[in-house]
C-alpha cells in the first residue's frame, strides 16, 4: 500500500474510506471549476470504489432505500466530491475550510427526514476536515436523480494558497 499523501486522507482511511478515483462528468459540464479562492464541485453521486452504484443506493428514500443506506449514500457522496478536490488540487490539505454542502435527496413524496440523510455527508466532511469541515448546507427532496441514485451532494470549498 502506497504512501498517504494528506492529513485528510490519512483521517479518512482511519475510518475506513480510501478516496476513489474520481467520476467523469455524465453530460456537457466539468467536475470542478476554480475561481479565485472557491472551488465549486459538482453534484456528486454515491459511486463506489469500483465506479457503481450499489444496489440499496437505487430508487427513493422512504420508498425502497431505507434512512441508513440513504445516510450511508450522502457519506459516499462527500468522499467523491473530496476525491474530485484532490483531482483538481493535488492535496486535499490545501482546502481552508468547506463553506457549503448541497444534499438533493430522491425521496418518496411523504419522506420528511431529509436532514438526517444528509448528515451522512456532513458528518464525513467534518470528520475529513476537522474544523475546517464546519459548513453551510441545503437539502432539498426531489424527484429523480442521474441513474437512479438516492443521492446527490455538491460541495463549495475555499482553497488555500
């Protein structure tokens, strides 16, 4: 196993995640985009290791997928939009802080507990980050995502010089 290049990653993999590979763009937009000290990331969806969406990350929250795979899902999502950090940075330890989390959760109509699902993410940002992983954050119900997905997460972060 090959060195760990950052505090964050090293944080991570103390709870067991290793920052995959990060997704290509499913249409006509890039991952991250970069003006002056913001670094804006895409919605992220709760991709695998191995590219894929499990199975119990499928479908509507409060309708098939239940509030702990949908919790599980956001966390996912948070670590893909870290992985795409460090595409576009090269260390993660470059982040200052995370401003904002945007959680879209493809729910059942009646679904309400939308905010523990996207504690999922916060939570691993916070974790990630430490303090600098304190953030703002929206969370919205909606009625689809891209493949099916339960979840999709956004992130805004400063970055360092």
């Amino acid at each position: 196993m090959g060195q760990i290049a950052s505090e964050v990653e090293r944080r991570l993999a103390n709870l067991g995640f290793v920052l995959p590979e990060p997704a290509a763009p499913l249409a006509n937009y890039v991952p991250a985009v970069r003006s002056g000290a913001l670094l804006l990331i895409s919605g992220q969806l709760p991709l695998g290791p191995d590219g894929k969406l499990a199975e119990d990350h499928v479908g509507k929250v409060g309708a098939g997928v239940d509030e702990a795979a949908a919790s599980h899902a956001a966390a996912l999502c948070a670590l893909n939009c870290l992985a795409q950090a460090r595409a576009h940075l090269g260390d993660l330890d470059r982040i200052g802080r995370c401003l904002r989390l945007g959680g879209f959760i493809n729910c059942a109509e009646d679904f309400t507990r939308l905010a523990v699902v996207m504690n999922g993410a916060s939570d691993l940002m916070a974790t990630a980050l430490g303090e600098r992983g304190t953030h703002a954050r929206s969370t919205v119900g909606v009625a689809q995502l891209p493949l099916g997905a339960c979840v999709e997460v956004e992130a805004i972060f400063e970055i360092t010089p």
